[in-house]
C-alpha cells in the first residue's frame, strides 16, 4: 500500500478525533453549567384564587422553580397564610405580595380597594350581567338617563355621561326581596371610585337610570359628550345638546324700498338715449385735424318742449 496514502488517512483520523473531543467537552460543560443552575423553592397556587378568597394552607404549595425569583415571590407558605387576594391568581402561578391584602386587613372585596377609594355597588339588567358584558379589571363609562328639575323638562328625557373611564371592581348576583318578599336575583357590579365620584353614582343611580358603556382599557381620555335629549331623537338628524345651545345664525334683513315723496317724482330728471361722435385728433408736425371713428350712446337730460 501507498506509504503516502496511509500518511493521509492517519492524519484525518488524528484530526477528526481532536475535534470531536473538543465539540464532547463543549456540549458536556454546557450540560453541566444546566445541571448546576440553581433551583429555588417558591410558593404557588394550589387552585385558582379569586378575588377576596382568605387563603389557607389548602390553597398554597411549594414548587421548584428554576431561573431568576421576583424578589415580590412569596417563599414561605405561613407568609401568605391569613392574606385577602386582591387580584385572580391562576393555578400553579408564584404567589405574588403586590396581589395579596396586608396582613391583618382580612379577605372580602374590602381588602381589594386601595387607600383613598371607595367601591360603589350598582345594579344592572341581565344583558349586561349574565352576557357577562362587565367583568373585573374593565373599564367603563356611566351614562344616567332622566328629567332633570329646571326649564329644560320640555325637551323630555335628558341622557348624559357622568363618569368616565371607572374600573370594575367586581360582577356577580346579590339575593334581594321584591315586593312581595320573595328573593330575587340582581345582576350588581362594584366600582372603583373616589369619594366624589361615589356621591354622584349613589344620586344617579337613585334618581335616575344609569348604563355602563364598556370602553378599551388603553383608551383613558376623556371624551367631551354634551349629552341628548328625547326631542332632538326625533328630528330629520338625531343630535346632542351642543347643537340646541349653539347660536342661531343671524338673519340677514331685507333692503327696504326706498321711499319716494311726491315731490321728488315731479323733480326726477328724465333721461334719453342720444348718439354722440367718437373723434379722434390727428397732430402731423404742427398740423391737428380731427378725424370721426365712431359714435355711442349716451343717456342725456330731456329737454322739456316749449
């Protein structure tokens, strides 16, 4: 056998076998630096967890979780034992202390309103309700229907937005007694309001009929909505009270006709039409002549006869 030959294949076994114990030794410590990252032991949901659930023992388990902990994780179960939920927790998710309640503050929809709010029950029909049209974490405008107390009664039911961008707290049904004391279901959503925006829900929804109009959550700009009224739905084009409160335009007067004395009508000049030459002067030198190029007409003063 070729002595060259064989020098050549011994030298490609030499290198094939140094670079595959390069790549062996990569993907191994590649695999090792895995095997070695550290595992952490967090505290997760054992169910899902709604909003005001007092969490127990039952509810909670420790899992292993591999990778970066959120330093808001809850890491012992005893921590978040006795703590409200004030927001859905989704099973075999971290428990998180920015969705649970202080300690000692208890569960309930209590625990779930930040300082400085107040949640406002309303009443809804059962389209909104049971098509679960409202649900928690939306957002939606309040609009009250009804006849207000002042000179404006002649347009009949005045319709306006009086809240804007409001956040459902929480949507369910409540047993109430109807009038002949038999309980009935109600469709009762709660809203997140301030202590202003409380006064005016409670006075709207007893004085009048109110409507949650559901809205984007990203849209938070406040619309300017004048509001309407029953007598401007039944014109040629239905429109909003701006159009009421808009000036009329002016009306432009009609020229009067000038007045005339008797007087005046006898001294009123008469005219007549009278042809007159056009000429045009012609300068040769220290020559001028007069040439006729044309004629018009012209209104002249009639001459009275004698």
């Amino acid at each position: 056998m070729n002595r060259r030959f064989i020098g050549v294949l011994v030298f490609a076994l030499a290198v094939s076998a140094v670079a595959s114990t390069v790549v062996y030794q990569l993907i191994a410590g590649r695999m090792s630096t895995q095997a070695k990252q550290t595992t952490a032991r967090v505290v997760v949901a054992a169910r899902d967890l709604a909003v005001g659930t007092l969490l127990k023992p039952e509810d909670l388990r420790l899992a292993d979780w591999s990778g970066e902990v959120s330093p808001q994780w809850v890491l012992k179960p005893e921590d978040a034992v006795g703590r409200g939920v004030i927001a859905n927790i989704f099973q075999n998710e971290p428990i998180a202390t920015n969705r649970l309640a202080p300690a000692g503050a208890g569960a309930g929809l209590a625990a779930a309103i930040p300082p400085g709010m107040r949640a406002v029950a309303v009443k809804v029909n059962e389209v909104v309700g049971l098509a679960g049209f409202v649900l928690p974490g939306m957002r939606v405008d309040v609009i009250a229907s009804g006849a207000p107390p002042d000179e404006s009664r002649s347009l009949g039911t005045l319709t306006k937005t009086v809240l804007q961008n409001i956040e459902v707290l929480s949507a369910g049904q409540n047993l109430e007694k109807n009038a002949e004391g038999k309980p009935v279901n109600v469709q009762v959503v709660n809203l997140l309001v301030t202590p202003e925006q409380a006064e005016i829900l409670s006075l709207a929804s007893n004085e009048t009929k109110i409507q949650l109009v559901l809205r984007n959550p990203l849209d938070t700009q406040e619309s300017k909505a004048p509001g309407t009224a029953t007598a401007l739905l039944f014109r040629e084009k239905p429109a909003g009270l701006a159009n009421l409160m808009a000036p009329a335009p002016a009306r432009r007067a009609a020229p009067k006709a000038p007045v005339q004395s008797a007087r005046a009508a006898e001294n009123e000049v008469k005219l007549e039409p009278v042809v007159v030459p056009v000429m045009m002067e012609i300068i040769h030198g220290n020559k001028k002549d007069e040439a006729k190029v044309g004629q018009r007409i012209e209104q002249r003063p009639k001459e009275s006869a004698k």
